[in-house]
C-alpha cells in the first residue's frame, strides 16, 4: 500500500465557542460568512459579542465552503441557522453565501473586524490573506479612509507560503518560528514572483543552504514585498496584522523591524476578522430593519 503523501502546507483548522455567553438569552443574533480563495470563517454573535467562530479551508465549490463553516461555528452550540436573525457575507465568494441576506466587499469587513478585535486607537490594517494582500487606513470607527491591493501575484500571501512548506517538507506552522532560527539574516529571494522565488530556493537548497536559512530569506522578501504596499497608503500608529500571515512570526517579526514599529496584540484568530466584521454590519443592518418596521 502506498504511503499517504503529507500534505505540509495544511494548517490547522478551529473553532471556538464563548463560554460565558447564554445564547439563548440573546435578543439579536447575527452572523458573517467570509468565503476567502484559501479560507472559510464563520462568526456568530450574540447582541454584538463574540459567541461562536468556525475557521477552514476553503473547498472547491463558495456556498458549501460557506455552509461548511457556518455549520461548523453552530455546531455544539444549540442554535440553528433559523435563530439567526440575519447574516452577511463577505471574501471573494461573498456572493455565493447561501444563508446571507447582504454581500460586503472584504475590505469594509476587514476595517470594521480590526475595529473591534484591536479597538478604536487601529489606523492602518495589513490583511494578509491566502491570494492577496490589502493595506487599509481606518478611522476610528473602523471606516475605511483608503486603501491598496496586491493582488497580482502570490508572493506576500498565504498561498506563497503553502508553495514554500511543500517544497521544504516544513509544517506550515512551524515556518516562522524556523525562519527566525539563523545566526544572521540572509539576503532575501531576488524575485517577488513565487514560481521564481520558488526556482531560486531550490537552487539555493542545492548550493547547500540549509532550510531555516532558505525560509529566512524569504520571509524577508515577503516582509519587504508588504512593506512597499503599506508605504504606498501610509502607515500610521496604531498598526494592525489580519489574515492567516498573521501567525507567522517570521514574516512578522520582519515586517516590524522594517516598519519601524511593533504591531498590535490580537484577542482573537487573525483570520476571523472579515467574518467579525460582515456580522457586525448584520447587526447593524438587522437593528435598521427593524426600526423601518415599527
């Protein structure tokens, strides 16, 4: 029998339920679905706080991605989709969310989820997501005031990075900590491009390179690929990291070092914040509807 190929770039999926609140006790219950090109988040909340939450990869097909997470963030809880009162989705496949009665573009989702997972003081967003990368400045309601995209190549996203775990044979979770284990950072990857990026290391591996050392040098490149992009939209304090890049230290721990600043702490998944913030606009959109019916 053939040995199972392992499958290193796989991260690791989750979900979380709030222990402390009684949903059944909630007046308003809304959700937001963000259906990325890597990954799928569900959240639900209960009178604007944060109950329930559901991450994982993104499938071939949006609504069962979206189903499949939204399920998922219900399950164990008690609730139904029937005892959500409304849900809004967002993500590339924000149209193809079954159980939504909105779409919202990621971009707003993302500003208004910063806004509520670092708090009011968040000015600049980095949403470093599977297949792009955005640049937000915020105000302190967590309106968007600008922003810019990359969304040319994979270098600088997450989907980069599951190309390099492969090809190094490196879990996906232990990238950035390995990355960081050098003596002395070496020069980054010369091509922002990740099918050359990826040539480059192998040639680098054959030179004798060893992987820690492979991976620093292209954290680096990716830090300084993001760095150009916040450059461009201005960066101001305080700063803040989405998106599932977010976990890997070693992309940023340089990103820091090559900004001039540390970025905030957050309280929650760095991936959920799109879905955090499309429920938020369902509550708010839910409170309005509500309002015109009286």
């Amino acid at each position: 029998m053939a040995e199972e190929k392992k499958e290193y770039w796989r991260w690791t999926e989750s979900r979380w339920t709030n222990p402390d609140i009684d949903c059944k006790k909630g007046e308003v219950i809304t959700a937001g679905v963000d259906v990325g090109s890597v990954s799928s988040q569900a959240v639900v909340l209960v009178d604007g706080k944060l109950f329930a939450y559901a991450n994982r990869r993104t499938g071939s097909n949006s609504p069962d991605s979206a189903r499949n997470a939204f399920n998922w963030a219900l399950e164990g809880t008690g609730l139904t989709e029937s005892d959500v009162h409304y849900t809004v989705g967002t993500g590339y496949g924000r149209v193809n969310v079954p159980m939504a009665q909105r779409a919202i573009t990621e971009i707003a989702c993302h500003a208004r989820g910063a806004n509520s997972m670092y708090g009011p003081t968040v000015r600049t967003v980095l949403d470093m997501g599977g297949q792009d990368c955005k640049a937000i400045r915020i105000d302190s309601k967590g309106k968007v005031e600008s922003f810019l995209m990359n969304d040319k190549c994979a270098a600088g996203t997450g989907r980069g990075m599951e190309v390099f775990s492969d090809l190094l044979t490196i879990s996906i979770n232990e990238v950035g900590e390995m990355s960081l284990d050098v003596e002395e950072e070496p020069e980054p990857v010369s091509s922002t491009c990740v099918i050359f990026a990826k040539t480059e290391a192998t040639g680098l591996l054959r030179q004798g390179w060893p992987k820690n050392k492979v991976l620093a040098a292209y954290c680096l490149a990716m830090a300084r690929r993001v760095v150009e992009l916040l450059d461009r939209v201005g960066v101001e304090k305080d700063f803040a990291i989405t998106g599932g890049i977010a976990k890997n230290r070693g992309v940023v721990v340089r990103l820091e070092k090559e900004l001039g600043l540390k970025a905030l702490t957050p309280k929650y998944d760095t991936q959920i914040a799109g879905a955090l913030g499309a429920a938020l606009f369902a509550k708010g959109l839910y409170e309005k509807q509500k309002a015109a019916k009286k």
